[in-house]
C-alpha cells in the first residue's frame, strides 16, 4: 500500500495541471479575443505613451 500513496500526490498534480492547460487552450481565442487584444494594446499604448513622455522631458 506505500506505492499507491507515492503514486497519489504525482497523479492529483499531474489532473490539475492537464485541467489547468485545457482551460488555457480553450480561453485562447474566440469571442473575446478581439476584446482582449483592444485591452492589452491600450495598455502598451499608454506605457509606451508614458515613456516617450518622461524621455522628452528629461533632455
């Protein structure tokens, strides 16, 4: 019975993480992918926006 509580740990680990990479694969892309571009482009505007910025007033 020691090997089937060695082997419990390693197999409950090995289902969440396949569980976690098939949530991932499947929240990539569809239906909210357009929104979800729009956000990460805004965010990197305004960063890259901010630091132009603080370049132009430090020369």
């Amino acid at each position: 019975m020691d090997y089937v509580s060695a082997l419990v740990p390693p197999v409950v680990m090995a289902v969440f993480f396949i569980g976690v990479i098939r949530v991932i694969v499947k929240t990539q892309g569809g239906a909210n992918k357009a929104k979800e571009d729009a956000a990460v482009d805004a965010a990197l505007a305004r960063v890259e926006g901010t630091q132009q910025a603080s370049a132009r007033g430090d020369a």
